[in-house]
C-alpha cells in the first residue's frame, strides 16, 4: 500500500531572469520582446512523497510578470490576440535521493 503524502510545502518569491533570442517571434509573429531583463513573482506549492531514501514529487506553480517584456505581434486580418498574458502556471514533477 502507497504512503500518504508525508510533506506539502508552500512556496513564493521573486525569479528574475534575461530573454535571450530573436527581438521578434519566429513563429508567425505572435510576440515581440520589449526588453531583455524579466521578473515574476511566483508563489506555489509541492507535494512530496517519501519512499525510503527516495522522494517523488509534484511541483504546481503560478507566475506573474511584473515586467512588461512582451508586446503583441504584428496585427493579421485572420487572427485576433490581444494582449500577450501577464501570467502562466507551472506544473511539474521528479524525484530526488536523499542521503
């Protein structure tokens, strides 16, 4: 029988980071990049689950820019995208080997 989730954490806190590539998207001009230095502020929570000396986890986190790096592409008659999205959520999972 599987253990219970032994541990969830929480977690938030600033990620700053620099866009590297193309100023412009190279897929179809969805996006331009307005400036290089990026930073969200995050917050999430990670959900662990201890098998002797291995730990399987799952890791879901939601991010916000708090700079406006992006801007929309070139406008198209055949699409409408407004806005690029200030926000995006993160989902991921692994394991670690404790010593």
């Amino acid at each position: 029988m599987p253990e219970v989730p032994s541990v969830f954490e929480l977690h938030a806190g600033l990620t700053p980071g620099l866009l590297f590539g193309p100023i412009h998207s190279q897929d179809e001009d969805l996006y331009d990049i307005r400036q290089r230095f990026v930073c969200t502020a995050d917050a999430g929570g990670r959900l662990n689950l201890p098998i002797g000396r291995v730990r399987l986890f799952i890791d879901f986190t939601y991010h916000y820019y708090l700079t406006c790096s992006f801007d929309e592409g070139i406008p198209r008659p055949d699409r409408v995208l407004g806005p690029p999205h200030r926000s995006f959520v993160g989902l991921s999972g692994g394991l670690a080997l404790t010593f």
